[in-house]
C-alpha cells in the first residue's frame, strides 16, 4: 500500500529491534529539492511509522505494490512539474509587469 504525503508527513523512526507489533507496510513518498524520494515503512496500529524493509511475500503482491509506487512516483513528479510551471510563469509575468512600468516613465517624458 502507498501513502501520499506532504511535508507534514511523519518522518519513519527506526523500528526496535526484536520488537513484535502490528501495522500496515506503506512507502512513503515525498517531493524534495534533490527528486522524489520513497521510504519503505510499516504503520503501525498506534499509528506510528516505522522505517523496515519493503518484504514482499509473492510476486503477485510485489508487483501490484510495485504499480501503485510507480504510480505514487509518478503523481510527485506531476505535482513538482505543475509547481514549475507556475513558477515560470509567474517569474514572466512579473517581468513583463517590470518591463512595463519601466517603459512607463519614459512615454510620460515623451509627451
């Protein structure tokens, strides 16, 4: 199973060791400056993430994990995309506006 995350997502503690408990494996994905970066982890019932191996114990399961972190992968690296995006936007259209309002002062000089 994946987890969506986002900044606030809680960072996975190590797990103890030789300790028993029950949860959920999940990875965690998270955008980040350097790319997307994937952490495999457990969920425990107190709600806890705990950093542990990714163990699949079939093929079938492997890959279906496989598909909905590719997946996961994908859907950051789209977000991250569509920030960029904006982000040239709008560091044009602030430029456009500055090119505008320097051109300003001279037409009013002009007339």
């Amino acid at each position: 199973m994946t987890k969506k995350t986002t900044a606030t997502a809680p960072i996975a503690e190590q797990a103890p060791e030789n300790t028993q408990f029950q949860g959920r494996g999940a990875f965690i994905v998270e955008t980040t400056a350097a790319g997307v970066a994937v952490v495999s982890t457990v969920i425990t019932e107190d709600g806890r993430a705990l950093a542990m191996p990714a163990i699949f114990p079939n093929l079938s399961y492997a890959l279906s994990q496989i598909d909905e972190l590719r997946a996961a992968v994908i859907n950051h690296f789209d977000q991250a995309a569509q920030v960029g995006a904006q982000l040239i936007a709008e560091q044009k259209e602030k430029a456009q506006q500055e090119a505008q309002q320097e051109k300003a002062p001279e037409l009013e000089k002009t007339h």
